[in-house]
C-alpha cells in the first residue's frame, strides 16, 4: 500500500455518490484508508444510491471490503464513538484527510472546532497538525454564516472544494460528472489517475 494512511469521512450531505467514488479510487490506487460513515450519511447513502449498507462499523467495514476487493487491512472503518481510533491522535500517521461530500454542519463545527464525534475530531486534529484537510462543501445556495466558515478554514489552511463539476470535457454521463470531482480531489491528494482528460490534453 503507498504512503500513509488517508482518512476519509462521509458525512449527511447529497453526493453520497463523490465518497463511495472517491474511497474506490483510494482504494485501486493502493492506498490504506480510514473510513468514517456518519450517521446521516447513512440514511443519504441508502437514498441515493443502491448499496445496502450495514449499520455498525465493524459490518461497513467487512461490506466495503468485500465490495471493492480491498487488499488485507487496507481499510478500516470507524464509527463516531470510537475515542480509541488512530484518528482520534495527533501520533496517527495519516498524511491527508477528505471531508467528502461535506455537510454544512460539518463545515461549521470543524471551523468552531467542535469535536463531538470521530470525524469532528479527527478533522481538529488535522487543524492541529497542520496536515491536508480537504472539505468537498455540496449545498446552494450558501449563507453568509457558510462563507464565513469557508473563509476560516480557508486561512488555516484547509482546501475548500465546491462540489463543482466542469463541462469542458463534455460529459455523457452523471458518472463522469462525479468522475471529475473526484479527479480534483486525487490532484490535490498527489495520487495519480485518468478519471477524465485535463485541460488543453487531446481527448481520445
């Protein structure tokens, strides 16, 4: 597996459908990653698309395992209690986390520095450790209270990415759109991948 861990949180926002795309690409491109599933997004994630997902983590994790024919210990899934859990620490060795999508309560408590689940945490540990932390924010219109949020974090050094697709590649498909938000991430992650064509590269 390459590098140190990615964490990667999915949480109650539409666009269940960037996360489970963006944790197989992790995952194909042999990274190890620690997965939290907020409860919220479970409910999202059984609306918008056609998994079954399990409800305990422990079960996620066999699920999602067997799904994406994950390596042995590759991935690892944390539930919102788990005060025990790499991510929890500063000592953890994950070198990026992805917030994916990113709900707006989220955004907030990360910029209030609320940290009263797993995922609020192991994002205040990011903070801390001055390590990557990327919020894939999905709701429009936003508020003034949003961008305020946004703006924080911003200056702190956390990449905010509207889920944002672009069109120049002309897209056939709601798959390649998710294809090239997802693409961003990987760049901004440094993990390579051909998801879509970039910008002034001949289309084939």
């Amino acid at each position: 597996m390459t590098n140190n861990p990615i964490i990667l949180a999915i949480t109650g926002a539409s666009g269940a459908q960037y996360g489970l795309r963006l944790l197989e690409c992790l995952l194909d491109a042999g990274c190890e990653v620690y997965l939290m599933i907020s409860q919220p997004a479970q409910v999202v994630i059984a609306t918008e698309t056609d998994f079954d997902m399990p409800g305990r983590s422990a079960e996620q994790q066999l699920f999602l395992s067997e799904y994406f024919h994950t390596a042995d210990n590759q991935l690892h899934v944390f539930g919102r209690d788990q005060w025990m859990s790499p991510v929890a620490s500063g000592s953890n060795t994950a070198r990026a986390m992805v917030i994916c999508p990113c709900s707006s309560a989220t955004l907030s408590a990360v910029a209030n520095g609320s940290s009263r689940d797993l995922i609020e945490r192991a994002a205040d540990v990011m903070l801390k450790e001055r390590r990557s932390l990327i919020m894939l924010h999905r709701e429009m219109p936003v508020s003034t209270i949003h961008l305020e949020n946004m703006l924080k974090l911003s200056q702190l050094g956390v990449t905010i990415m509207p889920a944002s697709p672009g069109f120049y590649h002309q897209p056939q498909s709601v798959d390649e759109l998710i294809d090239f938000v997802v693409a961003r991430i990987l760049d901004h992650l440094d993990i390579e991948h051909t998801l879509v064509p970039r910008w002034g590269e001949e289309q084939h």
